[in-house]
C-alpha cells in the first residue's frame, strides 16, 4: 500500500492517520540507504542451486562497484555494512517464504 492509498483510506473509513502506520517509500529513505539499495539490486545473486538455498550477493567486485557509484573512500565500510544488512535481512525473508519440510526425519 503507497502513502496515498493509506491516506485515502484513512479518509474513507473517517479515521485519523497514525504515523507508525504510514507505509515507508523509497523516497523517505536517506539518501545513503536510497544509494545502497540501488547498489544492492546491481549486485549478483548467489544461489546453491541443487539444495534451492539462497547463499547472497556476490560483493566480489564490489570496489569496482563503489568507484562506479562514486562512493567515497571513507564511506566505504558504511556502505559495506549497509549492504550486509539489507542482504541479511533478504536471506532471512527468502528463508521465512521457502515451504517448511514436514516430515519426521
């Protein structure tokens, strides 16, 4: 749901708008973490393929990447430990989503 839509029904339904309510955008982002997701998206996917699992991004190049991205120097291990974050956070919702195995083992 976008902020307009959270209002308009906010609007409808006659009821005030809670803040912890109102969906985030990208925009409502600082521009640091606005930067990291587009890094992050740039990046390649890492698969183990014959167990289906989700191992991360590939942040081998990832010097080549801040160059391009113009990131500076001193910035770099923020930016890094960004990047951790949100690719911890997506191995976790990938994980969450995958069927869980019900049989006895």
């Amino acid at each position: 749901m976008t902020k307009a839509e959270y209002f308009e029904m906010c609007e409808v339904m006659g009821s005030e708008p809670k803040d912890s309510e109102i969906p985030i955008e990208f925009d409502d982002l600082i521009q640091e973490v606005q930067q990291a997701l587009q890094i992050y998206s740039n990046l390649q996917d890492c698969w183990d393929y014959m167990g289906g699992n989700y191992i991360g991004k590939n942040f081998n190049y990832i010097e080549t990447v801040f160059k391009f991205y113009n990131i500076e120097i001193e910035q770099h291990k923020y930016m890094y430990e960004l990047l951790m974050t949100i690719d911890r956070i997506r191995a976790k919702q990938i994980q969450d989503s995958k069927p869980k195995d019900t049989k006895a083992r």
